[in-house]
C-alpha cells in the first residue's frame, strides 16, 4: 500500500491520522481520549500537543509554504528531514540537550516527539523577567558540544564529508538566512519593516558603505565556511527552559557553515532581551537586575563555550585537522595548545560579526523578535532598537579591536545610556 499523499493535518485529524501510531497509543493513550491543541507561533510550521489518559506528544508539521507570509511563498516540506537528521545528530553529540523523537514521517514533513513540561519558551520567559540558574553554562556547552563533534575536528572525513552533502540540500532554509540575515536589512528589501522613530538611524545604517561590505564579508563566511554542523537557528525562541534545564528545538535551518555562526546568533538574543529590559519596565529601574543577569549568562555562555571547546580539543581531537598524531605524539603539544587558540580567536571574531548582522535583522528585516515587538509604547521600543542597531554596528566593525567578552557586555552596559535615535 502506496503511503498517504502530505496533507496539512488539523486538530481534528490527528486521532485519525495519528491514531495507529504504537509509541501514540502506548505513551499518549487510545486516541478516543485525545484533545488536541494548536499552538504553533513561529514562523515556519505547524505545531501540536495531544494530551491523553496516559500522557502528552508534540506533533510539528511543516507547511509548504512559510506560515508567516503565507502561501505566495513556499517552502518545500523536505526542511523537516534536515531537522529530524540535526535533532539525532545533537542528541547523539550533546546528550540530553533536545527532544526526544518518538516517531518522523518524511512524507507527512511530521516529527512526533515528547512533550517537554514545565518547559518554556525561553524568549517569552526572559520578557517577563524570568532568571534561570545554570543557564549560561548549559548553552555554553550545547554549542561547544555541537560545533566541535559536528566538525572535521571530531568526525571521520567519511562521515563529515557524507553530513556536508546531506545537509547542503537544505537550499531553501540556507537561502532565507542568506537573504533576510545577511542582505535584506542593508537595503529597502520588500519585507523589511522598522519601528517609526527609526527612519534616521536606519538611513545612516543602509549608506554605511562599511558596513554593507562588513555584512557581505560575513555571508560569504556563512556560504563558503563548512565549518561543522550548525543548528541555524539559534535563538532564545529555539530554547525551552526549566529552572534546571535548557532544551534546544527547531534545528530545521541546520547546514554546514562556520563555527562562530550558532553562538553568535544565540549570543546577540541575549544582548537583545538585555537592552530591550528598559522598554519592559513598570517602575523605573525595576529591570535592573533581569539586564545585569543577561549580561552575566552572555559572559558565562562565552566562557563555558571556551572552557568546553578547549576540553574537547585536548581529549577528543581525533578528526582529520589538527592531528595529535603531528602535535602531542611528537612531544609538541604546544603547538596543539597554540592551534587551540587560533581557532579560539577565529571563532570569537566571527560570533562577534554573525552577533551583528542578527542584531540588525531582526529590527531591520521580515523577522522580529518579541523582545522588542511587545513593547508597546512605539516611542521606548524604537530607543531600545535604536542602541541593539548601533551596538550591532560596533560589533560588525570594531571585531578587531575587541578582545574579551568583558568588552562586550560593558559595551551593552554603555549602549543603556546612550540616545542613538
Ligand atoms: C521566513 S522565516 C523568517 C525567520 O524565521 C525563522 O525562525 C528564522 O529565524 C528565519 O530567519
Ligand atoms: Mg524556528
């Protein structure tokens, strides 16, 4: 029997489709008993929860077209086997640190897995000014984890080279970071908006010659680099927290591209939820504390990023780069020790411009971020996005000049007092 054609499901499809499903019944309960919820908000797919007697699933769907645009553009459902191949990849390199799978359907662009509870939203959470311990230390690691055993520093050039090819099918998913990430924002593009109030410092950005180059530099970073196995999507939305866990979801954008790109993504959301604090306050000041935690989990992510990535490097270097049969089996571990820094000091230079150009876009371009989106006073949300562009800018530029993580959170520190409207 030939397999269903896709079909868009709906909540009241999913019993009859689902329904036969052993790991459906088994963990979830006899689909009779199903209620079914809808609760997708990003901007791509379709996103259930099923609860039954026995328990609960998530069932995401990809659309063929992108949910926040609708149907003029498409998208084709294949994005969904790129993420179903990234999520047993990160499992498998950072155990624990994404959903389990319970069961993919290529041909329904369907990922059924667990249900993560009391798990939230990071974004939604750091909005209202939630804090969570250990939470720079435990993303610090996925991505150290990740970048490093996803690399020619860890894989096998079979297996590294198979991943390259696998994953340089993800053309459309690639092509949306190419467009709305790195070029979009430096032009009038069709689907950019900003914030009224921004008009001037945005003028001043798109004839910053510069800068355009510096965004350009970047991309041909994110095209010609295949670095390691990277989520590509690594943002505060693509987290779900507990206050002793930290869950990655959602690696449909994963592709081959440079090490800095994950951390530096990830790293400019949290500057972002840090200088939108100010357009969140009900007394002034009272966010005070949420910035100063921000900072704190952006210096630490970077840190235990290092720590981990360096632990890797001197216990699980067995690739084809950087061989330890060239360094410490010659007695010249060192040069290993020197190496390690080089590329340390590359991957920092370059999470330092991707954490720019994600700044810039996601103010400037088709996706914002909620950070800033529900301030709602128009006047205080366009100041707050008003420093979080100028910041991106220094970043863009100045990567040279800056050394240490300690100089980018003072830089966000000073940014607060700063009027770049
Ligand atoms: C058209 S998709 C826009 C953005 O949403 C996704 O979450 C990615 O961030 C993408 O750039
Ligand atoms: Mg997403």
């Amino acid at each position: 029997m030939s397999a269903p054609v896709y079909a868009a499901l709906s909540p009241q499809m999913l019993a009859g489709r689902l329904g036969m499903l052993a790991v459906m019944v088994d963990r979830v309960g006899a689909p009779h008993t199903w209620t079914v919820r809808e609760v997708g908000d990003g901007n791509l797919n379709l996103v259930f929860v099923v609860t039954g007697t026995k328990g609960q699933a998530v069932v995401k769907q990809a659309l063929p077209y992108v949910r926040l645009v609708g149907e003029s553009w498409p998208l084709p459902l294949r994005r969904t086997f790129f993420e179903y191949n990234a999520l047993i990849r990160q499992q498998a390199r950072d155990p624990g640190s994404v959903p389990v799978i319970w069961h993919f359907d290529e041909g329904q662009a369907m990922i059924v897995m667990e249900y993560l509870s009391p798990h939230v939203i990071l974004r939604h959470a750091l909005i209202e000014g939630r804090q969570f311990a250990g939470l720079g230390v435990r993303l610090g690691q996925f991505c150290a984890r990740t970048l490093f055993r996803g690399s020619d520093l860890s894989m096998t050039a079979a297996n590294r080279k198979a991943d390259l090819a696998l994953f340089a099918g993800n053309v459309e998913l690639c092509d949306i970071t190419e467009n709305l990430v790195f070029s979009d924002p430096y032009f009038a593009a069709p689907l950019n908006r900003h914030t009224a109030g921004l008009d001037g410092i945005v003028a001043r950005l798109r004839s910053d010659l510069s800068l355009k180059v510096a965004a350009q530099d970047l991309k041909m970073g994110f095209t010609c680099r295949a670095e390691t196995m990277l989520h590509g999507d690594l943002h505060t939305g693509s987290v779900m927290v507990t206050d002793s866990e930290a869950i990655v979801i959602d690696p449909e954008f994963a592709t081959y591209g440079p090490m800095g790109f994950d951390i530096g993504m990830l790293i400019a959301n949290f500057l972002m939820a840090h200088l939108s604090q100010p357009g969140h306050e009900a007394t002034a000041g009272d966010r005070a504390g949420q910035q100063d935690w921000l900072l704190d989990v952006t210096r630490t992510l970077w840190q235990t990023f290092v720590t981990e990535f360096s632990l890797l490097w001197r216990s699980e270097r067995r690739g084809i780069l950087y061989q330890a049969s060239l360094y410490e089996d010659q007695s010249h571990g060192l040069a290993a020790e020197q190496a390690l820094t080089g590329v340390l000091g590359r991957i920092w230079q370059d999470m330092l411009g991707f954490c720019g150009v994600e700044m810039h876009r996601r103010i400037l371009g088709l996706a914002h971020n909620a950070d800033f989106e529900r301030i709602p006073d128009e006047a205080r949300r366009a100041a707050c996005e008003a420093r979080a562009l100028a910041m991106g800018r220094h970043l863009m530029l100045g990567a040279g000049s800056i050394h240490d993580i300690a100089s980018v959170t003072a830089m966000a520190r000073r940014m607060n007092k700063e009027d770049h409207l």
